[in-house]
C-alpha cells in the first residue's frame, strides 16, 4: 500500500520525508513484531510502541484500540 502512495506521490512531485516517518500498529495483535516496510528508496520505516503528535504534546500509542498519551506532557509541567 506504501508503495502505491509513493508513486501517486511521485507523480506529483512530492516525496515521503523517511527521517520524520515511523510506523505504529493498532489493533488487536498490535504486540505482533512486523516486517520492515521498505520505501521506494530502500529505506525501512521504523517501528515505535509510540509517536508523538503536535510536537512534544501528545503521543499516540500502540495498544489494542486507538490510544492517546499526555503523560510526558504532563511530567514536564509539573
């Protein structure tokens, strides 16, 4: 599937930036170790238990359903 995007993407001058790029799974065998997803470049995508979101605000985790964590957030305030 990444591979059909990345040449639609392709096709419009555009390109997946693989340094800001990971890879997360969620749903029910979310603990599962995957293959690697090799880009167009030879790249592999790295695979995180979490990622953050809106900077250092928000972190989406993966877990069994769609999950979302402020605590890192939250440490840092208090």
């Amino acid at each position: 599937m990444l591979n059909f995007c990345e040449i639609e993407l392709h096709w419009s001058d555009v390109s997946i930036n693989t340094s800001k790029s990971d890879c997360i799974r969620i749903g029910k065998r979310y603990y599962v170790g995957c293959a690697n997803i090799i880009t167009l470049d030879g790249i592999a995508l790295q695979w995180r238990k979490e990622i953050h979101y809106l900077g250092n605000y928000m972190y989406i985790v993966n877990s069994r359903l769609f999950k979302c964590s402020m605590s890192k957030c939250k440490r840092t305030f208090f």
